[in-house]
C-alpha cells in the first residue's frame, strides 16, 4: 500500500505570519495535531499542536488577561515551529512512513511533490488504521 492511499490531501496550511492564537483556532477547529508551515507554494516548516503549547505563558503569570492578548496576537508561527521538517513522497510504501514516525518520533508526515509543493498529510493513526484493515482483509 501506498503513502498516497491513505493520506489526507490538500491539508490545511499556515503561513510563517500565522499569529499563534490563530494556528491553535485552526487545530482545535478541525481537530489537527500539526500543521504544515508553507511560504510560496513551498514547505518552509511544521507547527504542532504541542509547539503552540510551549508558546504560551504559564498560568501563574502576573501579566493581565489584556497584556496576554496582546503579546500572543503578536507571536508568529515562524517563532515556534520547526523548520527541519521530515517528509515523505506520494509513491512510497506506507511501511517507509511508519519507519520515518517511529525513527523520529513524530506523529505525522507532510506528503510533498518532487517540486516540495505539500500536497497531503499522513497521520499515524492513518498508517494504523490501514495496517489493521490491511489485516482484516486478509483474515
């Protein structure tokens, strides 16, 4: 099976100008642990849900909920996110993904062309759910 079976395609992007509040609106909204960072058509980095996290203040700040607002409005993805970002291409095996997540320990992959535009994501849960059909059908 391949990576392109079971990807998610055309996924929701951010650019690197993204404010923080904003990326985390769009993972809360439709449910996303990550999102691909593009600028130009080209993957420039990958911003997850627990990135967005670390960013913001602890609760035991002494600033003002107004301050707060404030300074996170201000915070750009590009601050927090990763810029060496592993991929994988569309005809790879779905079996060279799950090595990737588990030799990086990350929970997702952006599926990019040979051009590095991102034309999809794949989740672990994505491989899991195709391992195990793949098994069921096989009963």
């Amino acid at each position: 099976m391949k990576v392109r079976d079971v990807m998610t395609p055309h996924p929701i992007t951010v650019s690197p100008e993204t404010s923080v509040p904003e990326a985390m609106q769009l993972l809360k909204n439709h449910g996303f642990r990550r999102l691909p960072v593009v600028e130009h058509g080209e993957l420039v980095g990958i911003v997850t849900d627990r990135d967005l996290r670390e960013a913001m203040p602890s609760r035991a700040t002494t600033l003002s909920m107004w301050e707060l607002h404030y300074l996170l409005a201000k915070l750009q993805v590009s601050e927090v996110m990763t810029e060496e970002v592993i991929t994988i291409r569309p005809h790879m095996e779905l079996r060279a993904a799950a090595e990737l997540m588990l030799a990086h320990k990350i929970g997702g992959l952006p599926v990019v062309s040979v051009l590095g535009h991102v034309i999809g994501i794949i989740t672990i849960t994505e491989v899991l759910r195709a391992f195990v059909q793949q098994d069921i059908a096989a009963v």
